[in-house]
C-alpha cells in the first residue's frame, strides 16, 4: 500500500500558526517547564490531582468552550497543536486529557446548536470537573460492550469497561454503551460512585496515565444525562472518522524524539533526526489534509486506505525514531532516568491506541510486506 500524493500543506501551517495564540504559547511555556522536566517521574508515579488542578486554573479543562464559561475558545488549529504540545512534553498526562478535552468541544457544540445540556454539562463547559471515557468498547460489539437497557425516565448501564484513563482524577466518566436490540448507541456522562468499580490494570506503558478496568454495575442513567444517541452504523462511521488518521499526539511525540536525537552528541543520531524529520512532516501535512477532508466529506470511509496506510506509516515512524533514541543513548538508554525508553514505550502504546480492525489490518499488512 502507498500513500498518495500530498494536498496543499495548509491545515499543518494553521496548525504550526497556532503557536501564535497567547493561550497556546502560554500551555506551551507550561509544558516546557513543568510537563517535561517531570515526565519521567509522572511515567513511574502517575499523574496527581495537583496536576488536575493546574489545568483547570491554565483553562485547559475548558479550552474549547465559549468565552461566557471562561473558555478560551480554541478552534481546531489550536487544538491539535494544544495535543501535539501536550503529547511531547508528558504523554501520560496528555492520554488522561486526552479522554477529556473532546467532549468539551462536543458540549459547545450541542449548545450552541440550541440544545440545552445537564447542570453536569455546565459544570464540564465551566472546566470544573475532568472526565474520563469508556468510548472504545463500542468497537467490540456484539462480543463485547456496555449494555443500555431502557428503564422509565432512563437507562441502566452495565459491563465491564475495558479501559478509562485517568482513573481516581476524573469525578465523571462518558461512557457510550449500546442497546443491542435496536443497535442504538447512547452516550451518557456517568458521575463516578459507588456502583462504578475499577479493578486494577498492570500496564508496561503509559502507566503513569492511572488507566483501569472499570465495571459499571448496574447504573441508573437519567435520560437529562444522555448527551447523544444514535444508531451503531453511523457512531462506527464517525468512529472510522476519528480512529483512522494519524493524530497530532503521533506529531507531538515524534517531535520530542527528533529533538532530542538532535541535541545528540552522536553525529549519526543527529543524521537520524534530519533524515527522519521531513519525512514525520510530509505525513502530518497529509494526515492534517486527508482528516479534514474526511469531515469535510461526512463519510469515514473517505479515503481510508489512504488514511490507515498515513496512520500505520506514523506509528512505525514513531517506534523506528524512539528506537534509534534507544540505540544512540546506548545501555543508558533503558534506565528508568532515561526518556529513550519512556518514548519506546510510548511509541508501542500508540500503535494499540484508536485501534479498530481496519487500523490493525492495516498495521498487519504493512508488517508482512
Ligand atoms: C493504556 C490504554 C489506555 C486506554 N484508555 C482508554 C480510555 O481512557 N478510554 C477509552 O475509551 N479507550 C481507551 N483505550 C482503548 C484503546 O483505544 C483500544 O486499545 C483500542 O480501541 C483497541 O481495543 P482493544 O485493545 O480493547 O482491542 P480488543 O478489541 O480487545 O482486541 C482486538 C483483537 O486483539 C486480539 N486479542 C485481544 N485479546 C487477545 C488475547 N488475549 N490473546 C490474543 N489475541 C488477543 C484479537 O485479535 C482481538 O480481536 C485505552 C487503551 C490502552 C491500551
């Protein structure tokens, strides 16, 4: 599989440009100085509730929301370069955010298109609270996934949530179950209590991200908390929308290695990163281009072998860079002080994360050749 020629390089220049928004370059100094320096005990550690409390106060829990809940009103170029930021400097903190951050901009949405939303919602749009997401299960229907049943006034909630980042951090989990006699999926903000129960996970990446197996026993939904149902072929094409482009944290995170090969004293790392450095943007200008085109098309099948080939490609990049970190920073390279091997594993994270069957045949396929 190859992929096709590139179009215009616009949307990855918006996203670049978006550097000059005094909110992003002030999330931009913040991750400078306190993400990074950081990233390697927040890998072994995880991510603490001070942390939670520092992205409310930067509006980072809100930044998409209107300016009449104090959001800072960050379109689409500042959001991916918001994730590209925020993946490079902790992606553990990045995956916890990451769960939250599109749901703000989903609420905006709703409400501004003149649906009111829950006093939940309010609070979310506020940037009061962090939620968590129990989304991928869909993927897994019928062998596996969150029950919807219809009770008066709601629904019940069910099941084993295979994964929520952010777990102990978020006070709100926006889980997507499905009521499998009409295939209809409903979304739901789930406040975190009593009958949500996580049981621990032992992960060899990214577990700084506090990321739990979750089981919804039995959680009554009223129906003021549904924020959108719909049938399960149009949430898979949406899905296939999303989950099958490279993404700005693959951009965020190969940038941190470039620069890091780069700042080597080992000529041939330095090599590395110029060979590799075009080539991480001839893909983000292609990924940027054919995502919005997708949106722009309101199919996600647009283009998708292109899409999967560009998502595959970005995360065999990512795992070929972290490993010639690994290599130029020799036997140091896998001490848990080194960042080499916090960005191997982050890169091996990134291949399994948005997985659908598509992404992983298509992964599978590149492989074999
Ligand atoms: C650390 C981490 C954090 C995540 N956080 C979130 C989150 O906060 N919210 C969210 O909604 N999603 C989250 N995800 C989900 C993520 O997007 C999924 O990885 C992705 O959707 C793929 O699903 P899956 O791994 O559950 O695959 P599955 O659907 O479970 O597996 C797919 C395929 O893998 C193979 N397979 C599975 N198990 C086995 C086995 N035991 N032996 C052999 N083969 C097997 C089979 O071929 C199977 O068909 C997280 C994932 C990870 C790893």
């Amino acid at each position: 599989m190859t992929v096709s020629d590139v179009t215009a390089p616009t949307a990855a220049e918006a996203v670049t440009a978006a550097d000059e928004h005094p909110f992003v370059s002030r999330v931009a100094h913040y991750a400078d100085s306190v993400l990074r320096p950081t990233a390697l005990r927040t890998d072994r550690e995880g991510v603490d509730a001070t942390r939670v409390a520092e992205f409310s106060r930067l509006g980072l829990l809100n930044h998409a929301a209107p300016a009449r809940f104090g959001g800072a009103e960050v379109g689409r170029d500042g959001d991916r370069r918001l994730h590209e930021i925020l993946s490079g400097a902790c992606f553990n903190t990045w995956l916890v955010w990451a769960q939250h951050a599109p749901i703000v901009g989903r609420l905006a949405k709703t409400l501004a298109e003149g649906t009111d939303l829950p006093d939940i919602g309010h609070e979310i749009l506020h940037g009061r609270v962090l939620l968590g997401a129990a989304i991928s299960d869909v993927r897994r229907f019928p062998d596996h996934h969150i029950t919807a049943t219809r009770v008066p006034g709601g629904w019940t909630f069910s099941g084993a949530i295979s994964w929520v980042s952010g777990w102990g951090l978020n006070t709100v989990l926006t889980v997507a179950a499905v009521e499998s006699s009409t295939r209809t999926v409903v979304t739901a903000l789930v406040p975190v209590g009593d009958r949500t129960r996580a049981e621990h996970l032992d992960l060899s990446a990214v577990a700084g991200s506090r990321t739990e197996r979750v089981v919804l026993d039995d959680v009554t939904v009223p129906d003021g908390n549904v924020i959108g149902t719909e049938p399960l072929s149009v949430w898979r094409s949406n899905d296939l929308g999303t989950a099958s482009d490279a993404r700005p944290h693959h951009f965020g995170l190969a940038e941190a290695v470039l620069r890091e090969l780069d700042q080597s004293r080992n000529q041939r790392a330095r090599e590395v990163a110029a060979v590799w450095r075009p080539r991480l943007e001839r893909l983000r200008i292609q990924a940027y281009a054919l995502a919005d085109e997708t949106a722009a098309a309101g199919d996600g099948r647009h283009r998708i072998d292109e899409r999967l080939a560009t998502k595959a490609a970005s995360g065999e990049a990512l795992t070929t860079l972290t490993r010639a970190l690994v290599v130029a920073r020799a036997g140091h390279g896998i001490r848990l002080d080194d960042t080499a091997q916090l960005y191997a594993r982050s890169a091996l994270f990134v291949l399994v994360q948005g997985q659908t069957s598509d992404v992983r045949d298509a992964q599978l396929t590149r492989l074999a050749l």
